[in-house]
C-alpha cells in the first residue's frame, strides 16, 4: 500500500512538471528551484524530528508512560493526551514525532489518536498566533467548540474497532 501512495505521488509531481513545463521554461525551472530549496529546508527538520522521537521514546519511562497514557489509562489518558496536543507547540515534524515517541514508550492507540487530533484541531499557538487574527474570534471559538468532541469520539472509534 505505501509502494502504491509513493507512486501517486511520483506521478502527481511529474504530471504538474510536465504541465509547468508545457507553458512555460521559466515556470518549470522555477518550479524545480523552489521545490528543491524546500527539500533543502525541510529534511533536516523531519531528519531531526524522526531521530528526536526515538531518543525521547528511549528516554521516557515506559511505566510512567503505560500508567497515565497506556491503553488502560481510560478516560483520564484520554484528557492527559488531550492537552497534551493542546499545549504542544509547533508543526507535523514535532506533534508526530511526540505522537510515535509515546506509542515506543507504551502509550495505548486511542491515546496517541486523541493526542494528534487535538494537536491538529486546538494547538493554542496557532490559535492565538494565526485563526483569532485573521477571523473573527467568536468564528474561531464556535470551531473549537463544535470540534471539542472530535478527540475524544476519534479514540472512542479506535477503541471500538481494536488497534489499527
């Protein structure tokens, strides 16, 4: 299955050249500059995001880890993952390098859901720094608001139909 993503995405990428390309030289070179220059940046983050989340998963304590967010942690796991995606701060490299450091170190599934749905929907610091100065506040806290449950039902969900 992941042999067959990476080849749509091979595909999709050499489609969009081929059509940069057909209008125009230019467009394509510059297409390919910027394409390479975002690779540059964006290995070393997801380079060190990977290697930090096995040494963080070495360093913390799996009985610690199993006691407050392992698969029998129940309701309690599930609100101690939901702030902790709440609170976590920064992008994708960071939140699921978090996210697979607490599934090494023996946290339950429907924990490490809850935790990256939260990250994904309430991160506070993209709340405060990009939605509430570019919408409407009472826009922003009605998403959160109606969203508030998605956690909690997403790990209820896994739960349900055993670990993925």
């Amino acid at each position: 299955m992941i042999f067959f993503v990476d080849g749509l995405l091979w595909v999709i990428a050499l489609a969009l050249g081929v059509i940069a390309a057909s209008r125009s030289r230019a467009l394509a070179l510059a297409s390919i500059r910027e394409g390479v220059s975002d690779c540059i940046k964006l290995l070393p983050r997801i380079f060190l995001g990977v290697v930090g989340s096995g040494y963080i998963a070495a360093i913390l304590p799996a009985e610690v880890v199993g006691r407050w967010l392992g698969a029998d942690s129940g309701f309690i796991g599930l609100c101690i993952a939901v702030i902790g995606g709440v609170i976590t701060p920064g992008g994708p490299v960071i939140g699921f390098s978090i996210g697979a450091a607490a599934l090494k170190g023996g946290a339950g599934t429907p924990q490490v859901i809850a935790y990256t749905i939260a990250w994904a929907l309430f991160a506070v610091q993209r709340l405060f720094i990009w939605e509430i100065p570019v919408m409407p506040p009472r826009l922003v806290w009605l998403r959160v608001m109606a969203s508030l449950p998605l956690p909690f039902l997403v790990a209820a969900a896994a739960m349900l139909f055993g670990r993925p």
